[in-house]
C-alpha cells in the first residue's frame, strides 16, 4: 500500500472575480482561485496528472452556489495551484449573491484523488474504521455497488445512500445582504439563523426541474476521506449534487447536508434519488487508537489530549497573554485552538460590552484562515502542534475549542456558538455557578443534539472533568453514572458534634447489597457529607457533590467527590433543588437547623408531587426526630395536610432496620404502597411530575421513579 499523504488542502482564496451577470437566467462569475504553500504530496500528484476535484465551501452550497472549474495552473517553484472557472447562482432566491464575495475570501479546499489511495474492498472496513447508514448494525440506508475505476482497471466498491426524510429551506424575511455575507464568510454556521429544517415524506415529494433543494444523508467515518460524485443516481433524472463534495476524515453520525439542482426537464421521486460517494485512505493524525464507539460516536477533545498536553495548552496561553499585555497593553479573555492554529481573541475593558462582542466577532472570522502565534507552535518543541493536528478529528464545527482561565458569561458563550465555537476549556481550581448559569449549561449539553461541551482542567487532581447531568465528572464516570438507579441523598451535619456511624453502617450494608446499582448524593462539604463520600469512594459507588459558597461557615468544598458543581452563595434553594431532582430516596442523618429545613423541603415536595413517593429514612438513634415525625402527625390529624404523608417517615433506631425498610420498598413497591396505605391515584401522579421535573432540571431522561 502507498504511504497515506494528506490528500486535503487548506482553503484557497479568490484572487479575481468578475461578476458578468446573467446567463440563462442564473447569476454568473468569473472567479480565479489560489492555493499556496502545497505539500509536496500535492505538488507531486498535481504535476503526475492525478485527479483531483475542487469543493467550495459547503455554506456556499447549502445556500445555492455551484462552482465549475475549466483549468488549472500549477507553480511548482512558488507552490502554488491557481484555477480559473466560475461562480453560478442556482437559488432563485438569491439572484445577487455573487456581490456578497470580495477578493481574499476563502472558498474551498481541494482534493487529490489519489487512485491509489481509494478503498476498493468497503466490506473490508464497514466493521472496522467506517459506519454508514440510518442503522449502522443493520445496514440499512444504503447500498454497496461495484465499478471498474478508469484510472486503475480494478474492480471497486461504492455507496449509494438514501436521503433521510426531511429538508431545510431558507427563510425569505430573514434573507439580507448582512446574513448571507454572514454565510459567505463565516461559513455554514451562520446558516441556522437563516434556515428551517422541515419533515418530508419522501415517497410523495418531488424535486421540479430547475429545482434547488438541500436534503440530508447519515454517515460515519473513521480515516477516510469521502468523496460525493456531482452525478446522483438514477443518472437519467440529471439531478447533480453540487461542488461541495468533500467529507472529512472522524466524523461523527451527524448528518451531512447534500444540495441537489436538478438539471434535467422531468420531476424525480425524492425516493428514489441516490447519492454516490468514493472512499480515499486519509492520513490519521491520532495518537490514540481508533475505537467503533468513539468513530460512531465522535471523538472528544477529552479523548484526545493527555494532562501533559494540557498543560502545554494553559503554557501557551499564559505566553501569549504575557507577550500580548507587554507588547500591546491589553488584556487576553482567552484562545481559539483549531487543527494547526491558535487565534487570539483580546479581552475588552468592559466585558459586558457590544465592543467585546465585535472584537470576538472579528477575532472568529480569522479561525479559518490565519494563526496568530506560529511561534508558539515552534516553541512548544512540536508537542502543541501535534495536539492541535489531533483537534481535527473532532469533526466540522467541533473542531475549535476556547480555551481561557475561566468559563466566559453566558452572552460571551452566545457569540461563540453562533459562529461555530462550542467547546469550552478552562482552567478554573473550583468555580461557583449562579442557578441561571448551570442551567445554562444543562441545556447547552443535553439537548437532543448537544451543542456546546463544557470542560474543566483541574490541576490539584490533574484531571479533566467534563459537565455531565449538573457535575463536572472525568469522562469515564458517566458510565458509572448511568448505571446508577436508586439514588441516595444524605443529609445530615456538617460539624463533628454529630455522630455518624449509625449513617455509615447503613452504607455499608447498602452497598453489599445493591452494588453500583446505587449512589449517593451530599452538600460536598465536610461533616456527613465527607464521611459518606469517603465510604462510597472506598466502596466503588458513584457519589457525587452539590456544593454551595459557604467558606464564612466553615464548610470548605470537598475535592474528592466522583462529580462535583459548586452553587454561589446565596443559592440555597436553588442547591437543595438541585439535590432533591438528582435524586430518589432521601436519608435524614443527625443534623441541625440546615437539616431541618432539608427535611421540611422534602416534605413539602412529596405534598407538591414533584418526587417519588418514597419512604423518608430518619437515622434516629437518640430519638431527635420523634418530636418531627409526630407534629407531622398532627399537621395530617388537623387535615392541614395530606393525611398519608406522616407515614412516609420511617424512624430506624439501627441500620439493620434502615436497611430493612429500603429493600422492602425497592423490591416490591406496589406491596409496599399498599401495605402503608398510599393512595394509589396519588402515587401514580407523583411518578409522572417526578419523571417531568427530572428531565427538565438536570436533562435526565429515564430516572427511577418506583413504577
């Protein structure tokens, strides 16, 4: 086999363009392309005669733009490839977008299809590097067929693949001459301020002749390179997939937009419409090996950087933001890494400001096209430069990461993710969020299709933690986590007067019996609350920590909790939510007025329905809770409340009883409900709110609720 060469350019730049105007009743230009400094690969395979085809930027396609090119001319000396063809305008809708392009824009990329390099046997690597298909295992979505490639004589595979049943269209009264400049130059990102995705019934759906239109496919990679033919099939229908053909190596099983214009005078069944792709080996930039899960899956910047490469990340940031306050005077709100880059983005006096927006606005815009510190790289003895080669692998708009001292403000994080930035890396010891911001990032990482990744360096632990369900955890703990089902939560106090080895005998107990199947949630502060952490990390069960600002009491936050999220001071209700919703079976501990209040809490939230209804464990080894459990009794005696909710409570004098309590209602809660005397009307209303408020709270979708 060849050696694998990177067959992709970076992007050239239009040099001329002459706008002529109209030509059978499409926007027409003339454009000249540029792409400099080519790899010997390319320079070699281009003066060999190698194909090699051209692929305008898929924001450029996705909005109706066909690019054709007639020649080329190559500078071997200089290393330069310049083209000569043109621009055409095939969105009705969009008759002077051509205006929008200036010279020194970024267009496209090129890529040599190196005969040599083009996977012939597919069924060789469908279980291996490459997954393809609405159900991968299944194969279904697409067909392997064979052909005689014209430049080797051998026999090889490719894929058909079927759209998928729905289409974005572009939104006409959000059409102006700023958005779709916004598209030309920040690329396909700025689309979705433009576009709606659609359903579409794909058997009763046509595409009319002189139609655009931009569909979807499912695909995977591993280390290929996919090449979409311009030709769809059936080839009689004359439907062509336009220029924007390249699909890169590590890819996820995002879907890939096609744009479709068909050329031909009839209608074609959108069902019957196939788009063929050619596979081509690609240089892997991995240093880590290549897993299934991961390619289907996608790859992490956690999956790809050891705690060596990120501290010479956090090294490059503090270089450049020395050298930058020393040179130019002002601040560093942080930097941008992308494959083979670093692009700095100055912090403005006023953060909150519109200034600081356009800064960062204009800062992105240089992501694709220059590196501010190449110095930097060099100085970093190649170690930073193989790490941002690895970024690449992320995939499309995953593929740049901001890295700061801290996590930016929720608007700063708004400005980034509109322009494709969605990973955050910050090397914060122990951050404090507001209520608004956790929420914030809950959203931003557990919606269908997740749109940001919220990472933390920490460096007393030398660990990388990512935000998972509302704590910051190592990415391997979320199996852990997800195992879980009954979840524990302690509360109790924080001071060494309380005695505690009632509550620890009954973890102990616990976890014989229910192993990983539990896990334990505290205040992540001292008392109870490390005590329990300490016993469920000694016995392997995931415990995790809602900590709270509270240093002028004494509580400093614990650090050796699985997950851990640090609410600021003054967010006490928001914290005890925050436990309650993670939660499933509350345990009262010896405790003191925070404890009360805790107890109160939960009681209140069984009356409102919003958990389970659960039996409240009360660790009463001296009797400090009969007093509660009985005005509990009177409140129901007086009809003030509901009168099932005194028995919930379930005092244990030991653990044996505790113990005894919980394994009756988890094995057979109905038995249990009955046998105490819970309506059952009230029980099933209490699991389905619970269900509800769990999701929208901490995004969990199937929590155990005792059904």
């Amino acid at each position: 086999m060849k050696e694998i060469a990177s067959i992709l350019t970076q992007d050239g730049q239009l040099v001329a363009i002459d706008k002529k105007g109209q030509q059978d009743g499409k926007s027409v230009a003339s454009i000249r392309i540029k792409f400099s400094g080519l790899r010997d690969y390319t320079l070699a395979a281009l003066k060999e005669e190698k194909p090699f085809a051209f692929s305008i930027r898929s924001g450029h396609a996705q909005i109706g733009i066909s690019s054709e090119i007639f020649s080329h001319e190559l500078d071997l000396k200089r290393k330069k490839l310049f083209l000569e063809g043109r621009l055409v305008t095939l969105n009705h809708l969009l008759t002077d977008v051509l205006d929008n392009f200036q010279v020194g824009d970024n267009i496209g990329r090129l890529v040599v299809m190196d005969p040599e390099l083009r996977v012939e046997d597919i069924y060789h690597f469908l279980h291996k590097r490459i997954f393809v298909g609405q159900a991968i295992e299944a194969r279904e979505g697409f067909d392997v067929r064979e052909e005689v490639d014209p430049h080797t004589g051998r026999i090889c595979h490719y894929l058909t693949i079927d759209l998928l049943p729905y289409h974005y269209v572009l939104e006409q009264e959000a059409l102006s001459r700023a958005s779709i400049n916004r598209v030309i130059k920040e690329g396909r990102v700025a689309l979705n301020r433009l576009r709606t995705r659609l359903p579409l019934a794909l058997h009763d759906s046509f595409l009319q002749p002189k139609q655009f239109f931009v569909g979807a496919i499912k695909i995977s990679l591993g280390d290929f390179v996919a090449i979409i033919d311009p030709q769809t099939e059936p080839e009689e229908g004359r439907v062509n997939h336009l220029p924007a053909g390249i699909l890169d190596p590590f890819r996820t099983v995002r879907d890939r937009q096609v744009e479709l214009y068909n050329y031909g005078t009839k209608e074609v069944p959108l069902n019957q419409i196939k788009i063929k792709i050619r596979f081509f080996r690609a240089n892997n930039p991995l240093s880590v090996p290549l897993e299934k899960e991961k390619i289907q899956y996608g790859y992490h910047l956690y999956d790809l950087v050891t705690i060596a490469d990120l501290e010479n990340i956090f090294d490059a940031l503090k270089m450049i933001t020395r050298r930058v306050k020393k040179e130019k005077g002002y601040g560093m709100l942080g930097i941008i890494l992308s494959k083979g880059r670093i692009t700095q983005i100055p912090k403005a006096k006023d953060q909150r400001s519109e200034a600081q927006n356009e800064i960062i606005k204009n800062r992105i815009a240089k992501v694709s096209s220059s590196s501010d510190d190449m110095d930097i790289l060099k100085a970093a003895n190649g170690d930073l430069e193989r790490i941002l080669a690895n970024l690449s692998v992320m995939g499309g708009i995953s593929s740049k990461v901001f890295c700061a001292p801290v996590f930016p403000s929720d608007e700063i994080i708004h400005i980034f993710r509109r322009s494709g930035i969605r990973t955050f890396l910050a090397d914060q010891e122990q951050p404090v969020f507001t209520e608004e911001y956790i929420r914030r990032m809950l959203q931003l990482t557990h919606s269908e299709v997740p749109v940001c990744e919220f990472l933390r360096y920490d460096r007393l632990s030398s660990k990388l933690l990512t935000f998972y369900h509302g704590c910051f955890m190592e990415p391997d703990d979320r199996q852990r986590f997800n195992k879980v089902k009954y979840w524990l939560a302690f509360y109790g106090s924080h001071t060494n007067k309380a005695d505690n080895q009632l509550m620890m005998h009954f973890i102990s107990q616990l976890v014989e019996i229910f192993g990983q199947k539990m896990g334990i949630v505290h205040g992540g502060g001292p008392g109870l609350m490390k005590e329990s952490n300490d016993l469920a990390r000694k016995n392997n069960i995931m415990s995790l920590g809602v900590g709270i600002d509270l240093q002028d009491e004494a509580q400093e936050a614990l650090r050796t909790c699985d997950g851990f999220i640090c609410y600021r001071s003054g967010a006490r209700l928001a914290r005890q939510h925050h436990i309650e919703k993670m939660t499933n079976l509350p345990i009262i501990n010896t405790g003191g007025y925070g404890t009360t209040e805790e107890l109160a809490i939960t009681v209140t939230s069984l009356k409102l329905n919003e958990n389970p209804l659960v039996p409240v464990i009360l660790l009463d080894p001296d009797e400090m809770w009969e007093n509660a459990r009985k005005q509990f009794e009177k409140i129901a005696g007086n009809e003030l409340g509901h009168e099932f909710i005194p028995r919930l409570f379930r005092t244990c004098r030991t653990a044996e009883e505790a113990v005894t309590e919980l394994v009756s209602f988890t094995s057979d809660p109905s038995s249990w409900y009955k046998e105490h005397a819970i309506p059952i009307a009230i029980v099933k209303k209490a699991r389905q709110k619970a269900r509800e408020l769990r999701y929208e709270a901490l995004r969990l979708k199937n929590p155990e609720v005792f059904a």
